[in-house]
C-alpha cells in the first residue's frame, strides 16, 4: 500500500497529513502543503479538489518544499495513488494532429525534447500502449505536468491540456 505524507510547513515541519490512497478532498487535513514525503509508489497530486487543475507526478522521495515538484504555490487539495507498472514496459506512440492523423513517432524511452526528435512543438494526440509517462509543457522536463496512464488521447484536452505544446516527457519508474 502506498503512503505519502503532506506537511504544511517547508523541510516536513508543522502540521501533517499521512494518506494511504485515494483522497478527492484534502482541504480539511492542512490548509497549505510546502513539502511532502513520498514514501511508497507513484502519487498524482492536485491543486484542486476532485482531480482538477494543476498537477504534479511524484515518485518516492522527500520534497522539502513546493518548488521541488515544480508546483507553482502551496495549494495541494487533491491525491491520486498508482502502483508502478511491473514488467518494465513502456510504449508510446504520439501523433502531429488530432485522431492519431499525420506524422507518428513511438517511443519507448524518455525524451528531455519532444522538438529535437519529433520536429514539431505540439502533439495533438496519443496513445499510451504500456507503461505511466508524464508529459512535461517544457523541454527538460520542466513546466506544467500530466500525468499519462495507458489509453488512447485522442486531442490534448484528453490529458488534460488546453494546447498541444509538450516540451518533454518521461516514463514512471521505481528507480
């Protein structure tokens, strides 16, 4: 079972909250979140209640405060626990437009530049054969994150977007 623990205080001082799985509203556990503990599997977490708004993919390990995971403010309303895949595979293939249409391109390892292998700076559509990814708004994994299950992305606004644009992207992994 995975655990992860947030703290309303930055360096995992103040207040906590330990969670176990699933929670849609964590509004009435702390009132800011400036740094966390992951301690087991891959957590998706929200800045919004119900799974909405920004979100951040954390892997085992310690973030003693919110720029760490790249958050843009204190403000953690939301979790989602996954397990990571066993086998160790991972398979993606992402597309130039909407529907799967025009060039393809699939992939099984991480990209720090989807420009630089792909020549195009937006993907409009995806389809997750095996394996998490995240997909990152900036080269280098930096920027705006989404967390990528297997399934089939048909636009951007599937995952969550409001623009194709992806910098980046990386698969989850127990390291």
């Amino acid at each position: 079972m995975g655990k992860i623990t947030f703290y309303e205080e930055r360096n995992f001082q103040g207040r906590h909250y330990e969670c176990t799985g699933d929670c849609a509203d964590l509004h009435s556990y702390f009132s800011q979140c400036n740094s966390i503990r992951v301690e087991s599997d891959c957590w998706v977490v929200y800045e919004k209640p119900n799974y909405m708004g920004y979100q951040y993919v954390l892997r085992r390990g310690e973030y003693p405060d919110y720029q760490r995971w790249m958050g843009f403010n204190d403000c953690i309303r939301s979790c989602h626990m996954y397990t990571y895949p066993r086998g160790g595979t991972y398979r993606m293939r992402i597309y130039e437009r909407p529907d799967f249409g025009g060039q393809m391109m699939e992939f099984t390892d991480d990209c720090p530049s989807v420009y630089d292998r792909f020549h195009y700076h937006d993907i409009h559509s995806c389809h997750v054969m095996d394996g998490y990814w995240t997909f990152y708004e900036q080269p280098n994994y930096r920027g705006q994150q989404y967390f990528m299950r297997p399934g089939e992305y048909r636009k951007f606004s599937d995952w969550g977007s409001t623009s194709g644009t992806v910098g980046s992207f990386r698969r989850i992994m127990d390291f």
